[in-house]
C-alpha cells in the first residue's frame, strides 16, 4: 500500500481566508476565557501578530487587525469538503485530525505515478483555497508525520521509510498520538533528539518507564504492526459552504467564493462520474436582516459537470438578483446526482467541428432574462386551432398526445392572432376543404367556435388557411400561411 497525506496545518485560519479577496490582517482566537492568537494571515504576521499572543496584544500592534473565533465546526466541514473532493483521486480515504489520508497506491498508473499526482492533487487544493503539505509513505502514520515534518517526501520502499523515520525529530510522537509532555522529557532527558535515537533505545527499558505508547506509534508508522483506519464515506447530498471575510454585495467577491466552492463540487461528481442538471445557491445575509438568506436555483440546461458553464450561469443570476442585504457567507447545495457518460470523440475531430450547445443558450437566457421569459411550444390535443398549442418548460419534454388519436389535416406554422377578415375568395382558389371545426363551449364565452376551414391559393401564389363563420354575418378571415 502507498499512503498519500495530505496536512491542512493552518486549518483553523484557512476556513476564514480561503474567500478573502483582499490582503486585510486576519487572525483566529482560541477558546474562552483567556483567548490566545491560534493563527494568523501573512498580513497580520508582517504586523508583528504571532500565534501565542494575547487578543489585546494583537490589537495593540494592528490596530485594523480583524480577529474571528476559532470555529471547529466549521473545520469539520472543511476537512469533509477536501475528503470529498479527494476522493477523484482514489475512494480510499480517512480522515485524521487536519489531514486527509489517501490510499493512491491502484491510481498512480491513471494519474503518471507519484509526482504528477501529488501535482494534481496540490493544484486542486489551491483551486479549492487551501494551502497544504503533501507526502506519501507506505504505512498511514508514517505519511502523516512526513507531511508535517518532512513535507514533499515520497517514500515507497521499506529500508527507505526506517532512514526517512529516523531523522523526524521528537515532536512527532506528539502529533496525534497523545504523549503527554513528561514522555517527550524522558526521552529528551536520555539523550534522544529524533525518532533514530529513540529506535535504538534498549526496547525493555522504554517499557519499563511507561513509553509503551511511544514504541506502539514507532512500529505503526514502520508497518509492524497493523494499523487500521475507519474508511471516509462521502455524503450523497453535497453542502459546502463559504464564510466570506466581510460581508459584501459586489458580484466579484461572491464569484470568487463561488470557485472555491466549485471546485469541491467539481471532485464531488468526478469521483462518482455523475453530473447535475441544477443545483441551488444560498446567499446567507448578515444577522437581523428580514431575510436571512436568498435562494438561488441555477438550472445548467443538460446533465453536466463542467464548472465554467456552473460559474457562467451563477454570474448571470448574480447579476439580476438585487440583494436585501450584503452576504456573509455562501453555501452550495446539489443532490441527486446521475451518472455522466464519457464524452463521444473523433479522432479526426477537431475544434472546427465543435457544433454549438443550445442547452447553454437556453440555460444562459432563463438566468438573464427569468425563466417566465424563455418557453418552447408543444402541441396540445385540441381542435381549435387557437388551443391546439402551450407553453412548456424549455429543456424538458413535452407531454405527447395519445398515440391512437387521428392525424390532423395538414396546419400552418404561422397562425395569426387575431384572424384578419378579407374578402370571400373565388371558387377556383379554394384548394382544399371544407373542415369543419366547432364548439368549445366548455372554455366559457368567446370559446365557442363554428368555422369551415379550407386550404387556399393567394394571387401572389401563396399557400394561406382561411375559413368562413357559420354563424351570422357568416363572414371570410385570413388565419394562417402555409408557405
């Protein structure tokens, strides 16, 4: 087995700063009473703010200093987010602490082997917002600790992990392993400053000084003993959401947090080779607002998964969705994925021969326009003429009449609304009819027709459909053109 693990060492102030578009001093607090700086942004650190340093402190050096909560809900959610996405790289996966531990070992042939994945993989996370050290190891625990201590390492042989092991210093025994200080002070007290030191301490005798725990991680990260990890289960309905650094109304910063969110979308359906046809956007407003949130339903216009057409879309709802109130964070939902067939190539295709996609121009036009302003036309069972059509939703099927009913009579494309009168035609003008079409009572007054239909021939030679009223002055209109 080959262990990806990918370390998420500033987790706490990622979740903050992954929608930031600007270069504005940002730290994260620790927990109550005595908040201490947990983390701070390049910004803040250029101010002199440094993790450890108390609330008053930090202001003190950076008066514009902007100071957040640690919220580890939220980075919960984050890690899930990644795990979701990591998972168009391999389905094995856990989750430790801030890292993502990945089994890579059957897609290193897919992906070119261990360099160009890791180069994936880290691309990826920089277009989801978040900065992290990769390394890859055999054993899961070894992975986890390269990441941290030796970030870029890729060991994929036994002799190779014991020599990269041994040159980790102490503090990787405390990495998620529970040693309390007084372990690491025995060990430092006897001389050892790396692992190496410590694996060639007398066995017994660690035992003996209650350092059992120490030798258990030790043959862990070497593959000695078995180290089993519950599997990530990827959630069915996709969630992610976005806090944005302040709250704002400017279509651009709420794009940019769009395409971070997109990107985990993106690694979502590609690890179950599905694609949306629709999926919702929530604008979350700031506190005390009448409305707390604005729901937007973006409609892609054909099963998809490609993030340029989502973005395209979102912009075009952006921009004609006047807000209530600035939005403090985003959240984008999408469930019932259906699987995607592979797209059909050529391998003499080129650009050129790239046909249009309707399914954008529908789908681009509802989002501009409003969806009340973009219908198809479909044919409705009824005799009447002026009946025998309705609007549909574009992009869906129209419901078809029975398949036992009679074909109608020739009709023309072009109905005109309302029929013109016109003189009565001669005789030899008449090509075709009469058809007789009436009642319709049950549509209340006005509904009611009683015509004779029939197919004429105009001077200038064209087709036209003209009828004449049963009814009293029994009168000749001009309903439609043929050709």
């Amino acid at each position: 087995m080959l262990w990806c693990a990918l370390h998420l060492p500033d987790l706490a102030l990622q979740v903050f700063t992954r929608g930031d578009t600007d270069d504005t001093p940002l730290a994260v607090l620790g927990p109550r009473p005595r908040q201490r700086v947990a983390g701070a942004c390049p910004a803040a650190l250029a101010g002199g703010v440094e993790p450890g340093m108390g609330r008053a402190a930090a202001l003190a050096l950076a008066p514009g200093l902007r100071l957040v909560d640690r919220d580890p809900r939220l980075e919960h959610a984050a890690l899930v987010e990644v795990a979701s996405w990591a998972a168009r790289f391999t389905p094995s996966i856990s989750l430790d602490a801030s890292t993502v531990l990945l089994e890579v070992e059957p897609s290193l042939r897919l992906f070119g082997g261990m360099t160009p994945l890791c180069e994936a993989i880290l691309d990826g996370l920089e277009a989801l917002g978040f900065a992290g050290r990769l390394a890859l190891a055999p054993t899961p625990l070894a992975a986890r600790w390269l990441a941290r201590f030796a970030p870029g390492s890729q060991v994929s042989e036994a002799p190779a992990l014991e020599t990269a092991i041994d040159a980790l210093p102490l503090a990787a025994l405390a990495d998620g392993g529970g040693l309390d200080a007084s372990t690491l002070d025995l060990l430092s007290g006897v001389g050892a400053s790396c692992l190496g030191d410590v694996r060639r301490l007398p066995r017994n005798g660690l035992a003996r000084r209650q350092a059992r725990q120490v030798l258990a991680q030790l043959d862990r990260a070497l593959g000695l003993v078995p180290d089993p990890r519950p599997w990530f289960v990827p959630p069915e309905r996709y969630v992610g959401r976005l806090p944005l650094p302040a709250p704002t109304d400017q279509v651009d910063s709420l794009l940019f947090g769009l395409r971070r969110l997109l990107g985990g979308l993106a690694g979502w359906l590609e690890a179950r080779q599905a694609g949306l046809e629709a999926f919702t956007l929530v604008l979350e407003h700031e506190r005390n607002r009448h409305e707390a949130e604005t729901r937007l339903e973006i409609v892609l216009g054909t099963l998809d998964r490609d993030m340029t057409r989502c973005q395209l879309l979102a912009r075009e709802h952006l921009s004609r969705q006047p807000l209530v109130a600035p939005v403090e964070a985003l959240r984008l939902e999408a469930d019932a994925p259906r699987p995607l067939a592979p797209p059909s190539v050529d391998l003499f295709d080129g650009d050129g021969g790239r046909q249009g996609d309707p399914g954008l121009l529908l789908a681009t036009l509802r989002a501009r326009l409003g969806d009340d302003a973009v219908r198809c036309l479909a044919v409705h069972s009824d005799h009447r003429p002026e009946g025998a059509w309705r609007h549909h939703t574009p992009l869906q099927p129209p419901v078809r009449p029975p398949a036992d009913r009679r074909p109608a009579p020739p009709r023309p494309l072009w109905l005109l609304a309302p029929p013109r009168p016109i003189a009565q035609p001669a005789a030899d003008a008449l090509l075709a009819g009469p058809e007789r079409i009436e009642s319709g009572w049950w549509d209340g007054d006005g509904a009611d027709v009683c015509r004779d239909y029939y197919v004429a021939r105009r001077p200038d030679h064209s087709l036209v459909w003209v009828f004449r009223e049963r009814r009293a002055p029994h009168g000749w209109f001009l309903h439609g053109y043929f050709a």
